[in-house]
C-alpha cells in the first residue's frame, strides 16, 4: 500500500494540498482555546497529512521527510513534553500538572499562566498522536516489514 | 419534539450500522462504517459538542477508516457473514 | 518531595516508559536495568506512601491543585497504599527475573517489551491509586492495551487468545464506562468520595441499580469471574512467561480492589448486602467459580493452564468473601489479595524456569525435576504448601478467615468449596511432586541398572533469586500476618 | 407514553445502536466484523454521554462568546450557566474517542498477527487449523 | 450460538431501557449534571484560566490528569503495535 | 512586364521565405520540445530526490514563496492579530515551509508565479460559465423524456507539458459537467464523455488551449505568431 503509485492527478493534488492541511493542523493545535480542536484534533490532521504522503509519493520518499524511527522518537518527546511541564510544576513547589504555579517563571498571572500551560500541553499531545498515528499506520500497511528491511 | 433534520440523521445512523455489520465484504463494510461515524459526528454537531464532533469527523472518519483499509489489504475482504 | 511521593510512584514508571525506547537506541541491553531500576524507585515511593499513611492517616492529593469534585484527586488510604506496594514490589520482583526469559522468548523485541511492561505497571498503579472513576477507566484501557500486546506475543495461539482478550476486555471496560454514565446523569459528579455523599439519596433510582449491575458485570468480565472467565486459560497459558507473571497475578486482584472500592467506597456496604441481594449473588458465583475453577485445574496436563484455572478458583475465594459480607470474611478477601498475589507471582514464575529449561510447560517436564533444580522446587513446594493452607504459611491465614468469616455467616457451603479447593489442590500438587520425583526414566527399559545421572542444571540466578524472595515472603507475611492485620488490613475493611 | 417515549428519544437510539454493536462483537465469526461491531458499541455509548450534555432552551457551544470580559469582575458574573452546553461529558468522550482508535489500532495489529499465521479471518477455520 | 448471543444482547438492551426510566429528560437544563459539577467550569473558565474553550480548559486543566493518561494510551497502542508486528530483518553484516 | 517581374521575384521570395518560415518554425519547435523533454526529465529527477535535487537558490525561492502562501493562510484562518498569535504563525508556517517547500512548488518556474495567479484567477470565470452552460445541458440530457444520451470514451494527446496543467485540466474536465477524467497516461487523456455535445465542446480544445496559457506553455504558438509572415506577403500582394 505505501508504494508510490504514478497517478498524476491524485499526486499534484497531494502535493498541493499537504503544506495546507500541515498549516491547518499546526492551527488547530495552537487555537484550541478559542475554537474548538485542540492538541488531539490538531495532532490526528497532521498524522493524516504525513499518511497522505506516505500513500502518495511512497515510503521511499516520506523516510526523507519522517523516517520511522523519528516516529518513535517523536512519540516519546510528545507525552514527555506533557509529563515534563506536569513535573516542572512540582520543582516550583505546585502539584503535579499545577500550571498556575508556573507564573513565578513566566512572569504572568496565574490565569495566564495556566492558559499558556494549556497551550504547551496541546503541542505535546499534538507531537505524540502525529506520530503515533503514523507509525500505526506504517505498522499495519506494511505488516511490520519496512520496503528497506525486504531488500536484504 | 424531533427536528426533522435530527430523525434523518439517526435513521440513517441506524441503517448504516446494520449495514455495516450485514454485508458481506470487508471493504464495503468499512466504508460504510466510515459513513456511520461521519452521521454519527453530524448528529453530535447538531448537539452541540463540536470539540466532540471535530474529533470524530477526525479519528473514526479518518484515521479509523484508513487504518481499517490498511488492514483488510493486508488481509482479506472475504467474509462469510 | 515526601508529600509528593503519592504522585510519584505512577509518574516514575510513566515517564521511564517514555524514556525507554530512547535508552534501547543506545544499547539495547540497558533496558533491563532501567526497568529494573525504574521499579525499585516507585517501590521506594510506594513504600514511603504507605508508612505516611499508616502514621497519617488517608492522604489527600489534589492534582493541579484543583479541589475535588472539579479536579481530579488521589485518596490513598490503607487498601490504596497496600495495593500500590504490593504492586509496584511485585513488579519490581518479576523485572528482576524477566531477564534470560524476554532473552531467550522474544529476542527482538526487547526494547520495546520493556516500554509496554512498564507501561502496563503504570496502568495497574494508576487504577489503584487514584479516586476519581474517569480517571480510573483511562488507567483501566492504559493496563488493558499494554496487557493485550503482552499477551499476543506469546507462543502459538497467542494472537487469537489476544484478540478474545480484546473484545471481551472492551465490552468489560464500556459496560463500566457506560456505569460511570449513568452514575453521572443523576448525580453529576464523578469524584468517588462525592458521589459517595450524593447517591445515598437516590438508592431507590432505578438508574442507580442498572448502573450497579454494569459496573460488576465490567468488572467481573476484567477480572474473570466464573462464567466470564473463558479469556483467561488461552490468555495467560500462551503469553510469554514474564507477561504471565506480571498479568495473572495483578490483572485479576486489580479488578476486585475495583470491585471492593465500588461497593463498599462509592455506594455505601448497605446498598449491596440490605437493599440489593448482591452479596448473596456473588457468593453463589463464587462457589461455583471455586468449583468450576478446581475440577477443570484438575482436567489439565498443562501446567500453566492449570494455574490458570486455579486463578479462576482464586477468584472464586476472593469474591465468595465479599459476598458472606462480614468484616471477618473481608478482612480475610483483602489479605487474600495480598497473599494471592504473592502465590501466584510464585508459581507464575517458576512456571517460566520450566519454560526457560524445557520449552514446554507440561506437567510431563517436572520429570526429575527435584534432583536437577532443588532450590527452584524449594520455592516451588512452599509455594505449593501456601496455595494448598498448610498453617505457617500465608495462605492459610486469609483462608482461615474466610472460613471463620463464613462460619459467623452461616455460609456452610461456601466453608464445604474452600475446603474442597484445598483438597483438589493438595491433588494437583502432589500430582507434581509425584512427577518430580521421578528418576527411574525409560533406562530402566533398556537394562542398565543404574540410574540415570541428573545433573544439576539450576535457573540462572536472575530468576532463582526473585522465586526465592517470594517464597521468603511467602514465609514472611505467613509469620507477620498480625502485624499486617493490624496496622494495615484493619483499617482498610469498610464499616459494615 | 408517547411523550415518555419522545423526552428520551435519543436514548432509544444508542440503545438500539449499542445492541447491534454488542450483537456483532458476540456472534459475529469474522474478526474484522468483530471489531467493527466494537466501534459500534463505543459510538454508541458515546452518544449517550452526548445526550446527557445537551440542554434546551437556547444553551449554545461550550465556547465563550464574548472572551473579553479579561479584569471586569461584573463581566464574568453576567456568564449564564444555562446559556452554555454542559462541557464536562464532551471532555470525557474526547478521552473515550482516544481510547476507541487507540483499541482499533491494537486489534488491528492482532488481526493481522493472526492472518500472517493462519491465512484466514473467521474464527472457527482458525480454531480448526490450530488443532 | 447466534441464539444466545441473541438473547444476551436482548436482555442488555432490556436492562438499558429499565433504567432509561428514571432518567431526567433528554436536554433538561435543572438535569443534576447541569447542576453540581459543570457550573463552575462554566462560569470560571475565563477567570481561572483564561481560556474561552470550556472543553480546553477542562480538559488540559481542571482534569489535564485524565488527558495525561489519554496520550499515555495513545502510546501505549503505539509501542503495542510496534512491539506486535515489527519484524527488523538483520542487516548484512559489512 | 516589370511588375509581372516584379511579382515573381516577390513571389520567389515569398517562397523562399516561407519555406525559411517553415524551417525556422520546425527548428524552434524542435528545440522547444527538446528543452522542454529535457525539462521534463529534469522535474522527473527533482520530484524523486526532493530535497537534495534542486539548487540551493531556487529552493530558497522556493521557501520564500511558500512561506508567504501559508502566512496569507494562517492570517486568514487565525484573525488574531497581537504579537503572541503573530508569532505563533510565524514559527508555525517557518516550520510548515521548511517541511514542505519542495512540495509545493516542486514543478513550477518560480519566476512565473505571479503572472500564473493573475491568469489563474482571469480563468476561474470562464470554467465556471462553462460550468453552468454544461449544468444545463446535463440538465436537459437528465431532464427530456427520451433521454437523448451518447456515453462514449474519447482519448487525445494533450500538448500541455508540466504535472500541474495536466491536473488543472483533467479537474477541469472533471468540473464541468457531462465529462470525467478517467485516466492521464503519459499525456494522453482518457475522458469519459456524457453525449455527443460534450465530447465535441471539449475537442475544439479551447479548455486545453486557455489552460496553457494560465501555464504559460503555449510556447509552440506563440512563435508561430511571431514568425508569421504570410499575413505580411499577403498584404503586399494585394497592395500590388
């Protein structure tokens, strides 16, 4: 399935589209607190986007742009940005995941405080679900046997 | 009362999953529950959880019915029920 | 960081998990000690929770310092803080010895093995400490998927007995999540401790009953009470052997710290033994489970399907206890989950040295097993000896409850099917050392008259070292069960 | 009765959508019909938890409408809780959503774990070529 | 087979309907879970965390704990899936 | 007799010329299809390598061009305008065009992309009045009792060059009414036609005709208008 396939149109299309729907989610991610979305919504657009190039130009060429192993990578960094920020919180002597405690480092209220706490855990959240989506998606599409693995 | 608008959509929700699970390809049944979780995702927009909504629309509509897709070429489309 | 040792002890596994597959891309042999390490940090915390809590009283942790009911809180109380310890060290134990087992089993996979086993400890550390329901199912599906994966891995058949797994697991964790729906729609809150004080009101709501009956009907699909146990055996025969011997023993006893905290924490002990016949219903399904459990253990050549099915009749004890609904019986439940776990950690365990040695786990590989590895089958016989209530050890003290608790009761039928477990026990045990002792092999048939030389082949000391600290702290709790009693069991019995 | 029946209608529609889902996920042999009948199941509860957010009488979106009542302290008092959307079951089922693909993905790989080995999906060929 | 699961299904559906009777009426604003809990987040959202979004808030913040454990299950069906099916062939030795 | 001469001479040349014409117009073409094959192989190679193919300059142009399409599009999205939201594009879309930029422009002169717009939005009307023109046509095919439909695949050999044209037509096609795109396969169409009409509106070939100019690939003719000189020895002609 991740292949490249010579279909022309289907191909452009992609091309064209894929910055559009990466800059949308990156949107979505970062105005989850006016709109609805959020680092979830956000997270699954841009994982969607990075299948469509996979499904479009090949695993030969989204390894150049997202290979796997910065899938994992990314996986990892994504719930360590969340759990990271919740134990930043308990070193400013807060609970866990207290953002409001937060305001002594940044110089803000403490609503403002823990709106910006919000937004840095969406971005964590929108990290690991990309990647994680993605590396499902490789998982499942190519039975766990990379095309570069086969060529041995 | 029932608003029009909102029977369409539970009917066809209704049919969709019982299309779903009766037929007897596996793609076609994927597909249809691609359509159940897009009725399903309209139904809860017209409710007001369009958080809720948006992440349907997302997850089931999208990464759900690629990653079933992926699966059943991976594997089969026969099925005997 | 003493008052934030309770958070501690999930976040440490959690974000060691995270860290994980990074330590694996380094060196793929350093995952073991950081596993290993990982655990004996959140042992360490669970350890200082449950003294604090034992000096203290019941720790309240409110997570982003938002106040119940809107926030989310930790209440670690005598049960919750026991648990954990229990938990973690149980863990920690089966880490130690999961080395040459993963090595040998699945050598490809090791990096990411440790990820999800620390995954799944997270899991089973969330479920108990935290004292919110949401937040218990999100715990709840994160054990469930590790415990899933865990499992496929196994030998042949693994992946089917998984997927059983998977759909039986899924309608247990929505029927409990349809209950916190409806539990939800009438009172509201979702704070244990909350709903709590607001459904006394409304015992009469039929909204509340149904959403009972999901709740135990979820639950005792997780924790595979008799007539929903059939994932079980498949499950926990064919998962590789360090996966069996985290899940088998913690999955189950898991699921009936839930089951306790629901009915005695958020609907009051009287909702479920004087307004609805529920205790009576579960005692019945707990003599049957006990015998059904102990017949079929019969039934098996295998040796860890035997074990399996008597988990099922372990089960069967545990909730036979909360259904004679005394505080003799419940106190004798709760220290039979202790004692439960620790036994079947052990025979799990040496199940997988069996394993490790023979590539099989029939009951036809113990054959001269007593001659080639003593101190294993050391371990093994006083593990035995506890599952079967010999007095010194532990398992005789929480049977020896129980029973008291259904004498009080009246509940002859219930004293009659543990005694008959134990019976059946002492059958399939000595039914192995029979076999154990066998030396005289098929050289007799060829005529050599002497018997055949067994050589001493010990299990490597990464996993002699954890069975024979279980069977010391078989001996231990066995010998300082009142200590435990008092100070900790005690005071985790609801007021009935 | 029929205004018994009309109050809750949404009600009788994820029960008769849970019932389906249940039914596919115990009879069904197919075991991608299973885990189709699975994410049945899951919608299904999840529209439950919806229902029970929705209120009537004018109650709009979750979202604030005027977010610039930032330092008055008589401008966040005038905030109605009728005028909005009870938010609490939308953030549970955002959670239960995430579960739902999450489980989807696990029995995926299981799925395919067991065609890889047996070359069938139904699950008494699979128990017959066990034996 | 098919007949019990029938059945089975056909009581679960039975047991819903039951308890569907004493529930408060579909999108009635005095509903106890208008009432105890979700107020608060209604009306404080904008004082407490500055933040329009009620569903945001709540989830990233008020209950951030229960959206940790979210993305912690989203990993962990990640790692499942990579620890089921990935089979790395071994490279050549060179 | 000396205009008779005079003519014949003029004629001589007018043949001469044209038969020059004729060479130059087949020169130029010939070296406009080889750059343009040489092109295409060219665009074929960068769309495989996609980050290591193009120069490093036309790829900056690249980045700038697709960074200011993508701010336009979070300014357009957000509608915040403070300094926090600002920034919060910034390095988004900074993240997106260093991510993407090859994927964008991967095909296109970046020289031309303005000129490509401002034709582009000139060309937008015209499909959408052929849109509805071909709406009613539909219309009455669907709508009159005997149902006068003529469903026929029709193929042809497109002249336009580049991947984007190509797509932009075949959506085109697709667009409007009565006709589908089924197949692009080394520039030949294969399109699925509703009726006779149809078919015939799309083999006059000004839709290809005006997509190549939106493209700017009409180079074969414009030369030809250059070079045409027939209309100039016609006029002298008459004048004698």
């Amino acid at each position: 399935m991740i292949f490249r396939k010579d279909d022309i149109i289907v191909n452009t299309i992609s091309r064209i589209l894929i910055p559009f729907i990466q800059l949308y989610a990156l949107y979505v991610i970062m105005h989850g607190h006016y709109s609805p979305g959020g680092g979830f919504q956000g997270g699954v657009i841009l994982g969607a986007s990075m299948v469509l190039l996979l499904l479009t130009r090949g695993y030969d060429e989204a390894k150049y742009k997202f290979p796997e192993q910065i899938a994992t990578l990314f996986s990892s960094v994504g719930v360590l940005i969340y759990a990271g920020i919740g134990l930043l919180c308990l070193f400013v002597l807060g609970n866990f995941l207290d953002y409001g405690k937060l305001a002594a480092l940044l110089n803000v209220t403490p609503s403002h405080a823990r709106s910006l706490g919000i937004l840095g855990v969406e971005i964590g959240v929108g990290f690991a679900v990309m990647s994680v989506m993605y590396s499902i998606f490789l998982d499942i599409s190519t039975g766990g046997v990379l095309p570069e693995d086969e060529e041995e | 009362m029932i608003l029009p608008f909102d029977l369409i959509i539970q009917i066809f929700v209704v049919i969709c999953a019982v299309a779903a699970i009766t037929v007897k390809d596996l793609l076609s049944a994927v597909m249809i529950l691609g359509a159940y979780s897009f009725f399903m995702c309209l139904m809860w927009a017209q409710m007001g959880a369009v958080d809720v909504a948006f992440t349907e629309a997302s997850v089931s509509a999208g990464i759900g019915t690629i990653l079933c897709i992926a699966a059943i070429m991976k594997t089969t489309r026969r099925t005997k029920d | 960081m003493m008052e934030q040792a309770p958070v501690l002890v999930v976040v440490i596994p959690l974000m060691c998990a995270l860290l994980s597959p990074l330590v694996g891309w380094i060196k793929k042999e350093y995952c073991y000690p950081w596993a290993m390490l990982t655990l004996a940090a959140s042992t360490v915390c669970a350890v200082i929770t449950l003294n604090t809590v034992i000096h203290n009283g019941v720790i309240h942790y409110y997570l982003g310092s938002w106040l119940p009911p809107w926030g989310i809180e930790y209440v670690v109380d005598h049960l919750n803080a026991m648990m954990l310890v229990l938990i973690s060290g149980t863990a920690l134990l089966v880490a130690v010895y999961s080395k040459k087992s993963v090595e040998q089993e699945l050598p490809d996979k090791v990096v990411y093995f440790y990820t999800v086993f620390l995954l799944q400890v997270t899991g089973f550390l969330g479920i108990v400490i935290t004292g919110d329901v949401f937040n218990l199912y999100v715990f709840l599906e994160i054990a469930s998927l590790a415990g899933y994966a865990l499992i496929a891995i196994g030998e042949e058949g693994a992946p089917l007995a998984s997927f059983r797994y998977v759909v039986l697991g899924t309608v247990g964790a929505c029927f409990y999540l349809l209950a916190i729906g409806y539990l939800y729609v009438v009172t509201g809150s979702l704070n244990m401790a909350d709903l709590a004080k607001l459904l006394p009101a409304l015992y009469g709501s039929k909204v509340i009953l149904v959403a009972f009956a999901f709740f135990l009907v979820g639950i005792a699909l997780k924790m595979a009470l008799f007539p929903l146990h059939i994932w079980l055996p498949d499950a926990y025969t064919k998962a590789p052997s360090t996966a069996s011997a985290l899940l088998a023993p913690l999955m189950t006893k898991v699921a009936i710290y839930v089951m306790l905290r629901i009915m005695f924490t958020v609907f009051q002990p009287s909702f479920s033994i004087e307004i609805l016949p529920v205790t009576k219903i579960l005692l019945w399904v707990g003599i049957i489970a006990i015998f059904s459990g102990a017949i079929m253990a019969l039934a098996q050549v295998d040796f860890k399907r035997m074990l399996c099915y008597i988990i099922v009749a372990e089960v069967g004890y545990m909730v036979g206890g909360v259904g004679v609904a005394n505080a003799v019986a419940i106190k004798g439940t709760i220290l039979h989950i202790l004692n439960d776990v620790v036994m079947t950690v052990g025979l799990f365990t040496v199940a997988g040295i069996i394993t490790y040695k023979m590539k099989h786990h029939n009951l036809t590989d113990f054959k001269a097993m007593f001659k080639k590895m003593p101190f294993t089958m050391a371990a093994f016989v006083i593990v035995a000896l506890s599952i079967i209530g010999v007095p010194p050890l532990c398992g005789f003290f929480s049977k020896w409850y129980l029973i008291q608790g259904a004498a009080m009761a009246g509940n002859w039928v219930f004293v009659v099917a543990l005694l008959f477990s134990s019976l059946v026990n002492i059958i399939l045990f000595f039914r192995i050392f029979e076999v154990g002792y066998e030396f005289h092999s098929s050289a007799d048939a060829h005529g050599h008259g002497h018997e055949e030389a067994v050589v001493i082949e010990e299990a490597p000391l990464s996993m002699l070292i954890p069975t024979m600290m279980i069977a010391l702290f078989i001996i231990l709790i066995g010998l300082y069960n009142q200590p435990i009693l008092i100070n900790i069991i005690q005071f985790a019995v609801p007021k009935l | 009765m029929l205004e018994f029946i009309v109050s809750k209608y949404n009600f009788w529609i994820y029960i008769i959508l849970m019932m389906i889902g249940f039914y596919a996920m115990i009879a069904k042999r197919n075991l991608v019909k299973k885990i189709i009948g699975m994410n049945i199941f899951q919608t299904a509860i999840i529209l439950f938890f919806i229902s029970t957010a929705y209120k009537t009488g004018g109650a709009t979106l979750p979202i604030l409408l005027d977010p610039h009542g930032h330092g008055h302290g008589a401008a966040e008092s005038a905030v109605a809780v009728s005028q909005y959307i009870n938010p609490l079951p939308h953030v549970l089922m955002l959670t239960a959503i995430v579960v739902m693909v999450a489980t989807l993905g696990v029995a995926l790989a299981i799925v395919i774990m067991i065609y890889r080995k047996y070359g069938t999906l139904n699950e008494d060929e699979i128990i017959k070529a066990m034996k | 087979m098919r007949f019990i699961s029938f059945i089975v299904t056909v009581l679960t559906g039975a047991l819903l309907i039951y308890g569907t009777v004493d529930m408060p009426n579909w999108g009635d604003p005095n509903s106890p879970a208008s009432k105890h809990v979700s107020p608060r987040y209604i009306t404080k959202t904008e004082i407490e965390t500055a933040t329009p979004n009620m569903v945001t808030s709540v989830l990233a913040d008020y209950r951030g704990y229960d959206t940790l454990g979210e993305t912690t299950v989203i990993f962990t069906a990640g790692m499942s899936c990579i620890l089921l099916l990935r089979r790395r062939k071994k490279k050549k030795a060179r | 007799m000396e205009v008779t001469l005079l003519i014949q001479a003029a004629d001589e040349s007018f043949r001469l010329l044209e038969k020059a014409r004729g060479q130059a117009v087949d020169l130029l073409n010939t070296a406009v299809k080889l750059t343009s094959d040489t092109r295409s192989v060219e665009e074929r190679k960068l769309q495989t390598f996609l980050s290591s193919g193009q120069d490093a300059k036309s790829g900056f142009q690249n980045f700038i061009a697709t960074f200011v399409m993508l701010f336009a599009f979070w300014a357009l999205l957000s509608g915040k305008f403070d300094l926090f939201h600002l920034s919060l594009g910034f390095i988004c879309t900074f993240v997106i065009s260093y991510l993407s930029h090859d994927l964008l422009f991967a095909n296109v002169r970046v020289g031309d992309i303005r000129v490509i717009i401002q034709r582009f939005i000139i060309y937008m009307p015209w499909l959408m009045y052929q849109i509805i023109t071909a709406n009613v046509h539909v219309a009455y095919l669907a709508l009159s009792p005997k149902m006068p439909i003529d469903p026929q695949v029709m193929r042809f050999k497109t002249k336009l060059e580049s991947d984007i044209s190509w797509v932009t037509l075949a959506n085109s096609i697709t667009l409007t009414p009565g006709t589908i795109t089924m197949d692009i396969h080394e520039g030949e169409f294969v399109v699925h036609a509703l009726s006779q009409k149809v078919a015939d509106d799309l083999d006059t070939g000004e839709m290809e005709d005006r997509v190549a100019h939106v493209f700017m690939e009409a180079d074969h003719i414009y030369i030809q208008d250059v070079l045409d000189v027939a209309r100039i020895f016609g006029e002298m002609r008459r004048a004698a």
